[in-house]
C-alpha cells in the first residue's frame, strides 16, 4: 500500500519514464523460469514503440518544465506602496528636494504690549506710579487695589475722572494724618490747582494743615527732612484763616507767608520749581520770595493732611502736573 502511494505521489514524468521503461523491457526480452532472453520476431514492434514513446515523452515533459524556479515575493500594497508620510520624507512628486527654511520662514512671536499705566485724569491712583502714606498703620496694611488703582477711600483719598484729587478726612478721635507720593527729579516743575471746601478744627493750640512737600523718597511723610507749602489753619470757628506757610528741610514748623492767605471760594494755582536743592514756589503766577531748601538724593512730591483729634478737611486739587504730564 504504501508503494502505490508514493507512487501516486510521484511526478508525471517519473511515471511515464518507469512506465516506458518496463514496457520497453518485457517487449525485448523474455522472463522465464530463473533465465531472462532476448524476444526474436517482429511481433514486438508495438510495444518497443510505445515504451520509446513513453521514456521520451517523459524526459522532454521534465526537460520542458525543468525552468529554474524564480523565488517568489511576497509583498503587499501597503508595504510595497510608500505612505504620504514617508513620500514627503524622501521624494517630492517631481524628485525636486523641498526647499529649506529660511529665517523668513520661521515664527517669531510677538512681545507681549506693555499694559498702559493709568494717570489721575483716568481716575486712577496708579499704584505703579503712586506710593500710598499713612500714620494709621492697620488701615494702610489692608490698601486693595483694582486695575493697578489703589482704593485709599478708608484714608479719606479719592480720585475722580478727570484728575480731581479730594481729601475729604472727617473727624476722628485721634490724630490723623495720610497722603500720596511721586517720585520727582532735582530739576522738575509741579503745578496744581487747589480748592478749600471746608476746613477747621476744635481745639485751638492744636493747628491742621495740608500739605505739599518734597521730601525724601523713603520718608514721604517727613517734617524735618523735607521742603514744604502747607495750608494751615490754626484758629476755631467757622472758614478760619487759611495760611500760606513755607518751612524748609531743616524746620518743623515753618512760617506765614505775609504777603497773601487764602480766600474761601477761590481756587489758587500753585507752582513748585525745583532747582537743584532748592523749590521757588509761585502762586497765581507770583513768586513769593521766600525760597525754601529741599533734601539732597532721591526726591518724591508729596500730598496730604495732618489733622488734630476732631479736626476734619474738604479739599480738591486739580490739574495735577509733574514736569507737564498727569502722573
């Protein structure tokens, strides 16, 4: 059984051959009892024949299908077709290479625009140009901000659209004293325009006054240490007299000036020049003739009031100017 399997399994030609073979060997010789002989006579003619076809056949059916086998290949469209991606990394459809990028080409962001600081006009007491002063330590720690705005509001300070500052401080059961600082240099000019609502105070021997100084940029608030125009007022009552008192940085107090005061209901224009280590100061536009010393180094305007127990202030000022800009 199992030779008729392998030889079911054998090629064409193979069979042909073997068969052509046996054929051909028992047409041209006799097998008989232990002896093989050579057949005699013509009567063997037909199968030498057909045993010759079959041995040809079969040698030219192997030497015809006897081609040197190629090696077959195995490839599928997506590994024999190159992805878009890959195109892109090696070819472009026109073998042209891609061109190389050039500083044009490359994105360069922007710098961020710089946020425009608000002035006085705006209504803002910027917090990057101004510099808040109190005596009440607790209530200056707890200053907010909006915009870049402080509130001083809890120090009687206030700014409305279109530049006017107001001091409004009402009475109170202990010294108050606060107020607001630029920084200014040794040659600048400082114009403002001032207005008294309503000042005055209950004890007499115990005076108010608002002031304008140039003083040392670490201690805005300083007496001593800095050159001052104040309005002052010293006396009880209803409207009291209003002074002008200049004190230079080396005075705490000042004096009069006696050649005008202020008259309720008026609004004075105050000019503050500052030349080297001393302020010229003209009101109206008139020079008074004191000149009055300022403090050497860094340098800041200052704006505020001193009020004795009780004492209250109303007062606006506009048209505030530092070296001809609103800071």
């Amino acid at each position: 059984m199992d030779v008729i399997t392998a030889v079911l399994k054998a090629p064409v030609n193979t069979i042909m051959i073997i068969a052509g073979l046996v054929i051909l060997f028992f047409a041209l010789f006799e097998v008989g009892k232990g002896s093989v002989q050579l057949r005699s006579g013509n009567s063997n003619i037909a199968p030498i024949v057909v045993g010759a076809v079959l041995v040809f056949g079969g040698l030219l059916y192997k030497s015809g299908n006897s081609a040197p086998e190629t090696p077959s290949v195995e490839f599928s469209v997506a590994s024999a077709t190159p992805s878009p991606a890959a195109a892109s990394e090696t070819f472009s459809p026109t073998d042209t290479p891609a061109p190389s990028a050039t500083p044009a080409d490359t994105y360069t962001p922007e710098p961020s625009p710089t946020p425009e600081i608000k002035t006085l006009t705006d209504g803002c007491i910027a917090s990057q140009v101004w510099q808040a002063n109190s005596i009440d330590t607790g209530t200056l720690g707890s200053i907010s901000s909006q915009d870049s705005c402080l509130n001083l509001n809890a120090l009687g300070i206030s700014v409305e659209t279109g530049g006017k500052l107001c001091l409004l401080a009402t009475a109170s059961k202990a010294d108050l004293a606060s107020g607001i600082s630029v920084p200014v240099g040794d040659q600048s000019v400082i114009e403002f325009k001032v207005f008294v609502k309503n000042f005055y105070i209950v004890y007499p021997g115990a005076p108010a006054y608002i002031t304008f100084s140039i003083a040392p940029t670490e201690d805005p608030m300083a007496t001593r240490g800095s050159g001052r125009f104040k309005l002052h007022i010293e006396d009880v009552g209803d409207q009291p007299w209003v002074y002008f008192v200049l004190a230079d940085s080396t005075e705490a107090t000042g004096s009069k000036v006696q050649t005008q005061h202020y008259l309720y209901g008026n609004t004075y224009t105050v000019r503050l020049e500052l030349k080297g280590l001393s302020m010229e100061t003209y009101i109206n536009d008139v020079k008074l003739n004191e000149d009055v010393a300022i403090p050497t180094g860094a340098k800041a305007f200052y704006i505020g009031y001193n009020l004795p127990v009780l004492a209250s202030a109303d007062i606006e000022i506009t048209d505030i100017k530092v070296d001809g800009n609103t800071p």
